[in-house]
C-alpha cells in the first residue's frame, strides 16, 4: 500500500518565453524574469529543455536560471556526451532525459528504456554520482517503467501527450488508467512518478486526482493562458506611450 501524496508540485516549463525571443533575435522578453515571476505566484521549480539545435533555450539561459533560482532548476535534455558534459559541470538539482529528434515540434514520445538500457544505465550513474537527480521522461508502458527502475533512476516523468490528445472521452479514460498503472507500477519499484506534457487547465484535473503525481512539468498551455492575462494591460501601457508624458491615452 503506497502513501497518498499531498498537492502535487508545479514545475512550470519556459520554453516557449524563449522560443517568442528567438524568434526575433531580441533580447526580450526574458527567460529569468519569467522564471521569477513564476516562482513569485508558486512555481515549485523551473524546468527548461536545451535542445541540441538551441531553437528556444540558450546555455547562457541555464546559467543564469541556476544563479538567480529560488526554488530548482529541472533541465530536459537528450542523450548525447555534449548534454552529459553541460548537465555535469553546470549541475542541474534535477536532470530529466527526454528523447530528441531534430525535426519535431516538440518532445514526441517518451525514451525507450527498454531498448536503450545500457546508454540509459551509463547516464543515469554519472548524473547520481554528481549528486543530480535523474528522471527519465517515458510512456506509460509496464515494459518502460519497470527498464527505468533497473536503471537506477530515482525518478520517472509519465509522457501525458496520448491522454491529452485523446480526443475522445472513452479514448481519454483508457489513456489515464494506462497512467494509472504506470504510476502504481513505479511506485511500488521506488520510483518518485512526475508527469507532463499536454497538459492544460480543462483535463489536469483528472490526472491530479490518482493521487499518484508528485510534480507536474506544465509549460504550453501556462504561456498561452499568460498572453490573455497579460495582453490587456500590454496594449493599455502601449497607448501610454503613443500618449507621451501628460497626455490622455
Ligand atoms: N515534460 C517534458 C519532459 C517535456 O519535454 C515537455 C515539453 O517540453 C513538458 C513536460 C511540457 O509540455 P507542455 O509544454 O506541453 O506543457
């Protein structure tokens, strides 16, 4: 019988504050006044990926998460030496590792553990011996929990992208029991069971109700809510400044 956890913690991804950066070359809007506005409303950690082809994250961006954090600092990252290098000498307090193909949009499907047992072995023991924790971000598969545990991962991240994009609500139950299970299955292994990806504020809830997540990596779906919190007061102040000093906006 395991123990029912407390409210699951948040780890809010940036990503996508830097992908609108790149995207323009400018110097804003900026990754570590995000991450502090996000700790300020009760993000319980930060979470970025640094990709191979630096699309959205930048080095220079996780050094300077890691100098000003107030809470952690989770980086997602493929399995490559160069990725290894950078998570040992820049020491992450978590390190999550994700599978990465160059093309996709974003992280689509979860690390085969079970096929890459013995690279994910090598990892996951450098990254224990310099005192980062390590998650392994997988589907919801008995085969891939059970390949993760051998590992010696003290972690799992459950990829949620089937279950949020089920469509269909039958499709979607059948999705969150296979969460379900997964999550058991690792607990009992001694895994801590984290998830993400694709979730939003209309079908978290029933995924926070197994009582089976202890932290949830949520990014897409907070920056595109933060447009239309913010974009009001955005075009407001923008009105401002056509006014210029004293003027009427
Ligand atoms: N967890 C992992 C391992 C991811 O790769 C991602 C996407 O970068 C997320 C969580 C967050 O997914 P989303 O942006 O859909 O919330």
């Amino acid at each position: 019988m395991t123990e029912t956890l407390q409210t699951p913690l948040l780890g809010v991804n940036i990503d996508h504050v830097a992908t609108l950066r790149q995207a323009r070359g400018t110097e804003y809007p900026s990754v570590l006044e995000a991450a502090r506005v996000a700790e300020d409303y009760g993000a319980d950690l930060i979470t970025v990926h640094l990709r191979e082809d630096r699309r959205h994250i930048q080095d220079r961006d996780v050094s300077g998460l890691l100098e000003q954090s107030r809470t952690r600092l989770n980086l997602e990252m493929g399995m490559t030496d160069e990725m290894l290098d950078f998570a040992l000498s820049h020491r992450p307090e978590d390190v999550c590792l994700v599978p990465e193909r160059r093309m996709e949009l974003t992280t689509e499907g979860g690390l085969d553990v079970a096929d890459r047992q013995a690279e994910v072995t090598r990892f996951c023991r450098a990254l224990n011996a310099a005192g980062i924790r390590v998650s392994l971000f997988v589907d919801p598969e008995p085969e891939q929990i059970e390949a993760s545990a051998a590992c010696g991962a003290p972690v799992i991240e459950i990829h949620t992208g089937a279950y949020a994009n089920a469509g269909d609500p039958s499709r979607a139950r059948a999705e969150l029991d296979r969460i379900s299970e997964a999550a058991a299955l690792a607990r009992a292994n001694g895994l801590v069971v984290n998830a993400g990806h694709g979730l939003h504020y209309e079908n978290i809830s029933e995924v926070v109700a197994l009582e089976l997540i202890r932290e949830f990596n949520i990014g897409h779906a907070i920056i595109a809510r933060a447009i239309f919190s913010g974009l009001g007061g955005a075009v407001a102040e923008m009105k401002r400044c056509l006014a210029g000093p004293g003027g009427a906006a």
